[in-house]
C-alpha cells in the first residue's frame, strides 16, 4: 500500500515535522539508516533553500515508490511565490548529493517544485581508510 502526505510549510517548525514524517516514510519503506538521513536532511535542506521557514507559501509531500523490483521515497518541496529561475547555479548541489535524483520544475499554479527521489539499496562508494595503526608500530 502506498503511503503520501502533504505538509504545509510555515515556519522551522514545521521543516522539521516534515523532515521527521520524511525520516519514518523512508523506514517504513525499508530504507537503512543512511539512506533514511539523507532523504531526511535533503528535506530540510530543500525547505531552507526554498526559504519556506521564513513564511513563504509552501509545502513538502512525501510518497513511497514501488518501480519493478525497488521501493523508494519521493520528495516534493514547493514554494508558491517563486520561480526556478530565482535558484541560483549551485545553490541546490548540497542536496542533490544526499539523493538518487532530482528534478526542479514549475508546477501549472507557478512557483518552484524540487522533486527528490531517494532507492533503498543504492550502491554507494565505499570509503578505504586503510588498516588500523596498532600502538606498538607507529602505522608502519
């Protein structure tokens, strides 16, 4: 069954309603724990991008995806009172790293809607540190 929500966005509060409704939408869907932080901060860090915690007219949805044999969790941040030519170059990079995909677009009513899709499962890159230093041998 698919779960969605909508959350208006007023102020800080409410991001961080929806970055906690975002966060329990992705376990409920079976995404680990990184996977669950990242979609959640992209949230947030959307809604701050947008301005929407400084009374903006906006809102944040959330659903489940179910794409052939993968589940996943789509965010949508609006704000009403904009336009996507008001981002500027870069400005979305912070969180287009948290995430599998992302698409900025103009909804029919106006404004700006950044949509974000986060997979459970997603190969990430491993990190290597290397082996443990040991007391006894300086790292050699």
């Amino acid at each position: 069954m698919d779960k969605s929500q909508t959350i208006t966005i007023n102020n800080e509060l409410d991001i961080i309603e929806a970055r906690m409704r975002v966060r329990t939408l992705a376990r409920e869907t079976g995404l680990d724990l990184f996977d669950q932080a990242r979609i959640s901060l992209a949230t947030s860090t959307l809604a701050i991008i947008l301005g929407l915690e400084k009374g903006s007219r906006g809102s944040v949805g959330m659903t489940q995806l179910h794409a052939h044999d993968r589940v996943g969790v789509q965010v949508i941040c609006i704000r009403h009172d904009t336009s996507p030519h008001d981002l500027t170059v870069g400005v979305l990079d912070d969180a287009r790293r948290m995430v599998d995909e992302m698409q900025v677009s103009q909804p029919s009513g106006g404004g700006v809607a950044v949509t974000v899709v986060k997979w459970a499962g997603r190969a990430r890159d491993r990190i290597d540190i290397g082996r443990p230093l040991r007391a006894d041998d300086g790292g050699n």
